[in-house]
C-alpha cells in the first residue's frame, strides 16, 4: 500500500496537469470553467498540505537541526506559501467580480502564479525523492 507521501506525490502531479488544463481553459476564453477548476486544484493543494506536508513538516522539524534543513525543504515551503496566498487571493477576487476585464487585468499576477505553482511542485518532487528514495 502506498503512503501518504507517495499518494501526495500523485496528487501534485494531478496539480500539474489541472493547472496545463486551467492555463489552456483560460487561453480559449472559458474564464468560469478556468476559475472553478482553479478553486478545486486549490482546495486540493490546501488538502494535501492540511493532510499530508504539514504533519511531515512537523516531523521533520522535530527530530532534524535547522542546519540538516535542505535548500529544497525551505524553497519548496516558501514557495508554497506564496502559492497558497496569491491562489487564495486571486480566488477571492474572481468570486466577487464577474470573469472578463477582472481576469485579463490579472493575468500577469495568474501567469506568475503558475510558473510558481510548477516550480513548487518540481521542488516538491526532489524533497520526496531527497526523503523516500
């Protein structure tokens, strides 16, 4: 049976395709179909880190020095964060404005968040393959 880190694994690269999905939903124009698959790969991002990266993260912190905490660990986290925030936030502003003119201004903002999101995961890959293999 396969972990929960293993199962995480999967579920980020599921991130991945859904968010390649999000950005070509997004290029063809179907901003309502674009903003809700986005608010369920941030729902599910925000399950994996609840569920699995926190209490991993704990388990890290606590039986490692902060000196034996890798690279890949505090750029994979940080990273994270500001994935966290900037997908929170720019969900908050599509639910309250209608798709159109709000999106377009906030592409740049959305693109970043992308590129972000993808970095994140690929550094989340490393940390599984530096931890379990």
């Amino acid at each position: 049976m396969a972990s929960t880190s293993q199962l995480n694994l999967y579920i980020q690269l599921i991130l991945i395709v859904g968010l390649t999905v999000g950005l070509l939903l997004s290029k063809r124009k179907k901003l309502v179909q674009h903003g809700w698959l986005m608010l369920i790969l941030t729902l599910l991002n925000l399950a994996s880190i609840i569920v699995v990266m926190a209490p991993v993260a704990y388990q890290l912190l606590t039986r490692l020095t902060l000196s034996s905490f890798s690279l890949i660990t505090i750029l994979h986290a940080s990273l994270g964060l500001i994935v966290l925030y900037l997908s929170i936030r720019l969900l908050t502003i599509w639910r309250f404005q209608k798709p159109g003119s709000t999106c377009y201004r906030m592409k740049d903002q959305m693109l970043k968040l992308y590129l972000f999101w993808v970095a994140e995961v690929i550094l989340g890959i490393a940390l599984y393959y530096q931890l379990y293999i």
